[in-house]
C-alpha cells in the first residue's frame, strides 16, 4: 500500500507504472494536473502540498514515495501529516546537492552545498541543489530512522520533456556538421528513467533506509563517446565540430 506524491511526470509516472507491474495498491496525491488523465484505476487524492494536505490526514500507507518536493515547507506540511502514517518514506532529491563537483569520487559523504539564506524559498541554478539538501535534513528529522533519500543524476529516457538528452542522438540522426560542446574526454552520466523507477520501488519494498547516489553508466562514458555512440548508431555520416 504505496502513497507517491506526484506520479503524473517523468520518473513520478515511470514509479507508478512499475508498482503497479508489481501488483502494489496505489493512492497518488497531486494537484490534478498536469496528465490528469493518467492511471484512471489508481486511487487520487488532489491537493496542493504546501497549503493544503487534508487529503492525506487520517490515512496510513506502507511507505511514501515523495516525487517533488522541492523547499522546506514541501517536506514539513507532508512530514507533520503522515510521521505516524508510514513505515517508510523515500525522498528523491538530486546529485546536484553536492557543493563541489570538482573532486574525485563524489560520494554520499561529499559536502553539500549550504544557503546563505536558509529562509529562501526562490529556485534558481544556484539555490536548488542546497533546497534540495536542506529537504533531505527535513525529511530524516520527520521520519527519523525510516528515510531513504535517492540523488538521482541527469534523469533520462521516456517522457523526458527537457530535450537534454534527447537532443543528441535527434540532431545527430539528421547529419552533417554537428556543434559539439567542449573537451571530448569530459566524463558524463545519466540514469534512465525506467532503471530509476524500479529501483526506487524495490528500495521501498526493502524498507532500505539512508542516502544513494544515483546516477550511471556503470562504467565511465565520455562526451566523445557518447557522440561517437550515437553517430555509428544513428548516422555514420554525421560529423563531431568540437568547440
């Protein structure tokens, strides 16, 4: 019996897929939008997380997947609702926590980063990695010794509505001279969306408590790679620009 918060977008709807494959019962609570269509079997429960969690009150569930939350007050309404209503609750929170990407391995022990303003609430390209810390705090201080927190890399795969990974193989499909970015021995990592969800469902299965990074390919990939993987796979006469 599995509450997500979310459950509508990206890895949120690829969780509630894979549960469902798994025979768990559902309840999803969100805003109503957007995909509203989505799952018409599941329970909904709809409500904005930061003002209004009524729904949630008076229910218990055997773990909470928490998709979305993304300041303090994202974790607290829902911590206050369901501490005493779970026995489990995972948090995806994000890889870009880390303060300093720069040394070598990042670890679930690397520093994160921390807010000059821990009041602010404004998302931005700076603040959004330590929110997303100072809701990882939150959510142990709420669920104490039941917390499982995942920091997902760059998310890939279907439904991806953000075209960074997808641009890539697209553009390269259509040929010719392709602009590509940088150093070709520059490492990078992504996750696919559906290795994701699985994962995070099993995790709950397992009641497995603590802080994962997430992110791939098992073994190390460079930028050059990854273009030359997409050329000799999609179109063999396109061609790399490195700038």
């Amino acid at each position: 019996n599995i509450l997500i918060i979310g459950g509508t977008i990206l890895l949120g709807r690829h969780i509630v897929e894979s549960a469902l494959s798994k025979g768990h019962k559902l309840t999803l609570f969100h805003r109503g939008n957007p995909n509203p269509h989505l799952f018409p079997n599941v329970e909904k429960l709809h409500g904005d997380r930061r003002t209004n969690v009524s729904e949630l009150r008076g229910r218990t569930w055997d773990a909470v997947i928490d998709t979305c939350g993304y300041i303090q007050q994202d974790i607290r309404t829902v911590g206050a609702t369901l501490r005493d209503a779970t026995e489990h609750y995972t948090y995806v929170s994000s890889i870009s926590v880390y303060n300093d990407m720069a040394p070598q391995p990042i670890t679930e022990e690397s520093p994160v980063g921390i807010l000059e303003n821990p009041d602010t609430e404004e998302i931005t390209g700076e603040t959004y990695g330590p929110l997303k810390a100072l809701c990882e705090r939150t959510a142990e201080e709420y669920f104490p010794g039941k917390t499982c927190v995942v920091r997902p890399g760059l998310i890939v795969g279907p439904d991806d509505f953000t075209n960074r990974f997808a641009y890539w193989p697209r553009r390269i499909a259509r040929g010719g001279d392709v602009l590509a970015p940088g150093d070709p021995t520059q490492p990078v990592q992504f996750i696919d969306v559906l290795d994701l969800a699985e994962w995070i469902v099993l995790m709950a299965e397992q009641r497995q408590t603590g802080i994962f990074n997430a992110t791939g390919p098992e073994q190390p990939l460079t930028m050059g790679q990854f273009l030359e993987t997409c050329r000799t796979t999609l179109n063999p006469e396109a061609r790399s620009v490195w700038v």
